[in-house]
C-alpha cells in the first residue's frame, strides 16, 4: 500500500534540491509525478514552481488554503495516471489538507512525499507539519548543521537589520534571512539562555 511520508528540516537544508530528484527518479522511468508547492505567499496570476538553490527546477500546481487536495489529485490521476504526488512547503498544509492527502495514499494508492520545516523561527510547530507528525506513515529528517557542527534543528530569523527576530508572524515576506541552529545556539541568539550561563537555570 502506497505510504504518507513527512522529509522535514530546518530552511536550506536542501529539501527542494530532494524532492526534484526523487521526482526526476519517477520520471525518468517512464512514470507521472504531481507537485505542489504553497501558493500562500504568490500572487493569484503567478506560476508554479519548485526550484532549488543548485538550480533544478520544475513547474508545480499551486495550493492554497481551501484547496481540496485529493479531488485534484482524482481529477489528474483520471487523465493521466499519477505514479507519486510531490508538495513543496507542506508546512503551509491546513490540517484537512493532510488527511486528504492521507486519503491520497489510502484510496488512490498513490504515495505522497511532503517536505516542509519542522517548526518556525520561534520553535514552534507548523500546522501542517503538526498534522503530518501526527498521521504520516514514514518520516525521514533531512538533516544540515549548525555553525558549531552539531545538528542544525532550528532556525532563527534576521531582519533586515541583521538582528534575530524574537517577534512577530509566523512567515515574514520581505527581506528577511533564516538560519539553521542546534537548539542550545538557537536559545542563545533568542536570549533565552546566556552563553556564559553553563547549567541555563539562571543561578541568582
Ligand atoms: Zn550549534
């Protein structure tokens, strides 16, 4: 049976580069593949598409939210059959989003592989990647590291000021930079534990 899979991680640690090659695998054995990508932060007349930071890129079908993914994914799979449904950014899924696409696996027998962030700059959960933590079948971290070596699994976000932001939405549009940390680094540059401070308690 075809299986809900959640590739998750920090920002650039390659997840679209990922996704385009799995995809490129599919097609280059004959088969059809469907991508998505989150539409959220598009205009309405924009196109589609998936790119990567080495240069791959492909076009995709836009979500948004409200979208039913599974009557898109039906109506495709009607005129072509869809061997493997690809979302870019799933993080940006609504929680019926990823049942649908649960519904995707378990009624078309199709399989989806999402990508998407774990978690935003203030270290919480996504709804979409909350949802998919929930119910996906198979998860698999895409793993890249922080400045000091260890695992990168948090980012911090620098205005355009360079400062790390310690407030606001939950995605900014403008230009703003993201930055993978380890999580001691990462509470670092949120000032919630001082470097000096060894055992993070405060003492005094
Ligand atoms: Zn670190």
């Amino acid at each position: 049976m075809a299986k809900l899979y959640f590739h998750y991680a920090t920002m650039n640690a390659g997840k679209s580069t990922m996704l385009l090659q799995a995809s490129y695998n599919y097609r280059e054995r004959g088969m059809n593949t469907m991508l998505f990508v989150a539409g959220h932060y598009r205009k309405a007349d924009d196109a589609g598409y998936i790119s990567s930071r080495i240069g791959l890129e492909e076009d995709a079908d836009m979500f948004r939210d409200g979208d039913d993914l599974l009557a898109r994914v039906a109506e495709h799979h009607g005129r072509a059959p869809v061997h493997c449904v690809f979302v870019d950014e799933a993080q940006f899924l609504q929680e019926d989003q990823v049942w649908q696409l649960a519904r995707v696996a378990d009624r078309l027998d199709i399989p989806v592989m999402c990508y998407g962030l774990r978690t935003d700059f203030q270290g919480k959960l996504f709804e979409g990647s909350r949802q998919l933590l929930a119910i996906a079948d198979e998860f698999r971290e895409v793993r890249t590291i922080c400045r000091c070596g260890k695992k990168a699994t948090m980012v911090v976000r620098l205005g355009a000021d360079g400062k790390v932001a310690k407030q606001g939405e939950q995605v900014a549009i403008g230009k703003e930079a993201y930055v993978s940390l380890c999580r001691r680094h990462w509470e670092e540059e949120m000032g919630r534990v001082k470097p000096e401070d060894m055992f993070g308690f405060g003492g005094s």
